[in-house]
C-alpha cells in the first residue's frame, strides 16, 4: 500500500472544496454548463444517458480494505447499491445526483479516494500490473514510479488541457498484465546489459477509431531522466497535437502523421534542453515515495502446506478454482488470488455493496488488508497464506466471487454499453451477458483454454474489442444494432489487433457467431494445448469466416 | 475586461494597436505578432513600452532575439479547453528567462488563474468581473504542489525532504510565497 501523507490528504481536502463552490456556483447559474463541463470532467464527473457518473481513481489498482468499505457506502448511499470497476483500474457510480456529489467526494476524500483527472483532457490515472509486488516474474514493483508520475503529474500547470485524454500504463514484468502497448505512453522497466533497471519507453498506442500499437521510441530510458522525458513528449504533444478534431487530437495520430521516428526526433530535442534541469529526479525524493510503500509482514511459510494438500480433492468446485483463480506468489507459502466480476449472466464488472463490504473483510482476514484492481475488470486478494485458500474460497463462493472463470471465455470485457453510456450506439452488456450464458459449462471453458472476449458498444472502444481474442464492436445501422467480430487481437507482450472476419452481424446473432468461432477452433486445433490465439495465427482467419458465413 | 497583474484589478496602461493602424507615440502599446516581426527594430527603438500578442500555434522562441526589449507578452487562449499557451509561458520564463509582464488573454476563467500563475502568467484578462473580484480566493485554493513551477512556490517534494531531515511530522506550515 501507498500512505497518504498530510501533504497528499491536504491536497485531496482542497480539491473537495474547490468542486463544491464549482457545483454551488453551477447549481446557481453562475456558471453555464458548457463552462462547468470542463470543470467536473476534470474531477471524473460525466453527464450519462440517465444521471451523472462519478469515476474515481484507484492508482496502479491499489486498495485498502478501508477505501473498499467506502466504496461500499458511496454505493450504497449516494448510489443504487452497485459500482462498476472499469478497464482502467477506475470504479464507476452510475447514478449520482449534482447536489450530492461534493459529499461523496468528500466521503471518498477521507479515506484518500478522489475522481482527480479520470476525465477530461489531461492525464489520467497511472495504470499498471495488478499483480505489481507479488509476481514472481517482476524486477521491481512499478508502483513506485507510477506513484512519482502520478505526483508529478497531478494538476500539472503545464498539462492540464492537453489535446485530448492521455493515459499511462507502466508493467515491469516479463508477461505484460497491464495492456501498455495500448496507451499513449506505455513504460516497461527493464535491465540492460549493464544491469541497470529503466524504462523502454513505447508511445502512441490506442485503440478507439483509429487503433495502433504503441512504437518504441527509447529503447532504455535511466530512472532518473523518467520525469522529463514524460515532460518532453507531453510538451511536444500538448504543442503540436490536432485540436480541430477531436478524433484526431490523442497522440498516435500525431505519432503516425510525423512517422515514429520524426517524433522521437522532436522530443529528443526538447529532452535535450530539460533532462538535466529540475525534473531530474532526486535519489531522495524517490526514496521518500517508496518508503510510503508498505509491504505486509509476510510469516515464513512453506509452499503446498498440509491444509491446502488436504483440501485439494475434497470439492470439484475448489479444485477448479484452485486451477483458474489462484496464481503463484513471489513469497513462498502465498497465493495471488483472482477475483471473478464475471458471474454467468452478470454485467462484467459490476460489486455491490455488499460485495465490496465481503471483500473488504476477507481482505482483512486473508490479504493484510490489501485488494487489487485489474485492467480486466476482477478483483485481486495479493497476499494470500496457501493454507487459508480452502477458507477463502467457501466465503467468496458463498458471496459469488468465485467463478473459476479468470482469463477464459466468460471473462468479458465491456464497456457499460447503451445501458449508462450517452456516446454508445448498441448494448454491450447483455451481450456479455448471454455469451456467459452460452458457456456456462465449466468443463467446456477449461477445455477452451485463455480466451479473451472484448465488447464496445461503439467506436470509442472503452471495452478493448481490437484487442479481444474476439473482438465484438457495435455499431449501428439505419437504427438497428449491429455487431462486427474481429479474432486474434491481443493486449500483451505481443499486442496485436484483431482482423476483422466478415460483415457485422445482428444483435440476436453474436452469441452464435462466438459459439461458431468456438467451435472451429475446438476443430482446427492440433491438440488440446494449442491456444485460440495460436490456432487463429496458424490458420489465418479464412476457417473462421466460411463457417461464420457459410449459413447466414 | 478586468485586468488582474500580480493578484490585484489594476487599470490597464496599454494600448492595442489593431494590424496596420499608427503606433500612438509615448504610449504603451500592444500590437500583433505579424506586424512586430515585421518591424521589430523600429517598435523597439521607441521610448515606449512595446508589448505584442503572441499566437499559440507559433514557436515562442522565435521571439528569443527581441525578449530584452519586451516590455509584454500576451498569449492567447482562444478557449478554456486549449492548453497551449501553457507551454509557451513555461518556455519563456524557463527556458528563455523572460521576466516582464506575461499575460493571457482570451477565454480566462477563475478556474484556471491558478494554472496560470503556476505557468509563469503574472497578469490576467478576466472574461468576468466575478472572477477577477475572486482572484485571491481563487489562488489560494491549493497549500500543495507536486511540481516546481515558475512561480517558485515550494513543492511537496522539498517539504517532505526537510520534514525527514528534521526527523519529524511536518507541521502544517505557511508556505513561501
């Protein structure tokens, strides 16, 4: 966990009552609401289909036990008893009112929470590994540096009206949880031959109407020169960034029209003239940051302890999350342990307060207070002894956290759809929602293998269709919803977007155009090992489309 | 517009000078961009003030050669939501040191005063009259900052350094001003 100190309580306090007098001065028409929307996006707050949605912040995805039961009241008492966890490590509450907003804000602010910067045109939430800390395949736990950008980049006077949003993920891991290749900035700490750690910075990726994959424009980048070359590509962004259009204006349009190359060129020059100025950071200061990292007080446990071996075959249902949801830790004798948002028939995402409370209190019990929070919308319980996993697993099953469903085919990502959203043309969370329900056979998932269904209920792509293993996008046409597939995408080490398999579909039909696509590969693979991804990369997606269309 | 330079709604001493019109002698004057680079050897031998509105799409630091002789820069912002202008006043007081009147003008808000004067703005067209009244509230929303800027305000950073060298809490502390 990070600590808030009094500076970092003193400045949440202040922003609460800036957006109140800004809410006062709304309420009483002083302000327009053309004026005021700047204003509220930039402490999350938009105006949706049916109400205004508050969007709060949950850097790197870390969670105290106490912010989760504060979630659960902000649910319970401003909201209809849910929120929503997004794929940007953000929580979502659907059905806030203007008047009350400064409240829960100031609710949220008690326990560090807050919605600074989860909207608007500045940058948003620092994004990383959800597993940061606790995996066995990380050099370093990248909290700390998204914690020093995120510092530095709160309420920045340079930054705060950029061209477009600006999202930054960071991963210092071998496997890549964290989607960076799909952000604007994405950084991956890595050693060098030398054997220092830095970070390959990788910059314009997105997804959106225009998706790319980010490009490498500094393959090593020393820690301490971290800050200003964010400065110097934010700087040259927020300078030459398209403003006429607002489709145009994140930076991979600006990375692509200059060529990668040309950018690197310009913010190399820029970097020049600043790396060794004020923003080159200080040993100290660094130091400071991560002293605020607490780590738990881990006993000295050995791995497969008797009471996790006497437990395992005593119930097909632990056996099988045992298998799904719970990974290795770096520390032996613990257990990161997933979270499933993804009951059957669920909306992919979605706690209520009751859960969040559950949560919280088993978080106390089996996670030294901790919980994570995912790009893929679950949860996470990051230190967990192996010998209480039987335990926690009867609790969470008792609350409906235990779908073994991580990472396979009901593990849907969408977006909120037509259902809150005011840009969405189609649904996107019943078809999440019937989807689960066509495979709501556990044995037929496992056999399936990873398989990552992504849903966006329109072009903006908040649920990452381009890169699902299948990639669901809707769409509209002449006021009907219709839905186009893509296979293959990926957001990982290896991020690719998917292709685009035939024309878009009707709503009725998704459901059996994955149950097809499922079918062909459970025929086209050469053994049961051979994932999706590597079946589609081997046969290409001719076999897909002829069976998708060979009937419709 | 109400002008606010340095935290009070002064009156304002120049005068704008609108494309080709005459420069009125022995007064502060303000005049665009084009006309400045233009005859920037002849407006800047008067014993006048001479300022100029900058545009925000163009490279501030063409103006490097000339900055001794400004008394004022304006930079625009032709809506709240466009960020550019920051960037330039970042580079003028940082990069190039200007340390004359820096001012933003166009669409200027209460809400971004404190940007503003973060940047490096020392004076402000206000689009509202409230606003400008408001200027001192406005500013002093905030004790703390993440980020050294050109206003030399002390950062969070700093504070937490000496806080661990005195071997304590920080104490909630005026900040230097």
């Amino acid at each position: 966990m990070y600590l808030y100190d009094e500076l970092d309580r003193t400045l949440v306090a202040e922003r609460v009552a800036e957006f109140r007098d800004q809410v006062a001065r709304r309420l009483s028409g002083e302000l327009t609401e053309e004026e005021f929307k700047p204003l509220r996006l930039m402490n999350g707050v938009y105006l949706q289909l049916h109400a205004y949605m508050l969007r709060i912040a949950i850097p790197y995805g870390t969670l105290s036990s106490a912010q989760m039961r504060m979630l659960a009241h902000v649910a319970r008492r401003y909201d209809r008893n849910f929120g929503h966890f997004t794929t940007r490590q953000n929580i979502q509450f659907n059905w806030i009112k203007l008047e009350e907003l400064p409240q829960a804000m100031a609710d949220l602010a008690s326990v560090g929470l807050h919605g600074m910067q989860t909207s608007g045109n500045c940058v948003r939430n620092i994004t990383t590994d959800q597993w940061a800390g606790v995996a066995p395949d990380e050099i370093e736990d990248p909290r700390i540096w998204a914690e020093v950008l995120r510092q530095h980049l709160t309420m920045h006077p340079e930054f705060s009206f950029l061209p477009r949003k600006f999202k930054i993920a960071l991963t210092a891991a071998a496997h890549d949880r964290a989607a960076v290749k799909v952000h604007d900035v994405g950084l991956r700490l890595h050693r060098n031959g030398a054997g220092e750690t830095g970070f390959e910075v990788m910059v314009g990726g997105g997804l959106g109407r225009t998706p790319f994959i980010a490009k490498t424009i500094k393959p090593f980048l020393a820690k301490r020169d971290l800050l200003s070359y964010v400065e110097a590509i934010l700087r040259v962004y927020n300078s030459f960034g398209r403003r006429d259009n607002i489709y145009k204006a994140r930076i991979k349009i600006l990375v692509h029209d200059l060529g990668a190359e040309a950018f690197a060129k310009e913010v190399e020059v820029e970097w020049r003239q600043i790396k060794d100025g004020p923003l080159a950071l200080d040993p100290a200061v660094v130091d400071d940051i991560a002293a605020r990292f607490r780590y738990p007080a881990y006993e000295r446990l050995e791995d497969s302890p008797p009471a996790l071996a006497a437990a395992r075959g005593s119930d097909r249902g632990f056996d099988a999350w045992l298998a799904n949801s719970v990974a290795n830790h770096k520390v032996d004798g613990y257990a990161i342990v997933t979270l499933s948002l993804k009951p059957e028939g669920g909306p992919p995402g979605d706690a209520t307060a009751e859960q969040m409370e559950a949560i919280a209190d088993l978080a106390d019990r089996y996670s030294f207070g901790e919980i994570r929070v995912g790009h893929e919308q679950n949860l996470v319980l990051p230190h967990v002894a192996q010998r209480d996993l039987a335990r926690l697993w009867r609790a969470l099953d008792a609350s409906g956290l235990a779908t073994p469903n991580v990472g396979l085919v009901s593990d849907i990502i969408s977006c909120p759809g037509l259902d809150y959203c005011s840009l969405a043309n189609t649904r996107s969370i019943p078809v999440a929602q019937e989807i689960s329900r066509r495979f709501r056979d556990r044995d037929l998932a496992r056999d399936l293998g990873p398989l990552h269904i992504n849903i966006s209920g329109c072009i903006n792509a908040c649920g990452h269709h381009h890169v699902g293993h299948i990639g669901i996008l809707g769409v509209e046409k002449n006021n009907e919803e219709f839905f186009q597939i893509t296979i293959g995408g990926r957001a990982d080490e290896d991020a690719a977007l998917g292709t685009l398999i035939g024309p878009a579909v009707r709503y009725a039909d998704v459901a059996d155009v994955v149950e097809d696509i499922v079918a062909t590969y459970l025929e086209l693979r050469e053994d049961p090992q051979e994932s999706f991804l590597h079946t589609v990369d081997r046969t290409g997606i001719e076999p897909f489309r002829e069976r998708v269309y060979a009937t419709r | 517009m109400p002008l606010v330079r340095r935290g009070r709604v002064v009156e304002d001493r120049y005068v704008r000078v609108v494309d080709d019109a005459p420069v009125p002698d022995g007064a502060a004057v303000i005049v665009p961009a084009a006309r400045f680079m233009a005859d920037a050897a002849e407006l800047t031998s008067r014993e006048a003030p001479i300022g100029l509105i900058w545009p925000n799409d163009r490279n501030a630091g063409e103006l490097a050669p000339w900055l001794d002789r400004l008394a004022l820069i304006a930079l625009t912002f032709p809506n709240f939501r466009d960020g550019r202008a920051y960037s330039q006043a970042r580079q003028l007081r940082e990069r190039y040191g200007f340390r004359r009147e820096l001012r933003a003008t166009g669409e200027i808000l209460r809400d971004q005063f404190l940007f503003l004067t973060r940047a490096g703005f020392d004076s402000l067209e206000v689009k509202k009259a409230a606003d400008a009244a408001a200027f001192a509230e406005a500013i002093g929303r905030y004790s703390v900052f993440y980020q050294q800027s050109a206003n030399g305000w002390a950062l969070v950073q700093r504070r937490r350094l000496l806080r661990s060298a005195a071997g304590g809490e920080c104490i909630a502390t005026e900040l230097a001003r």
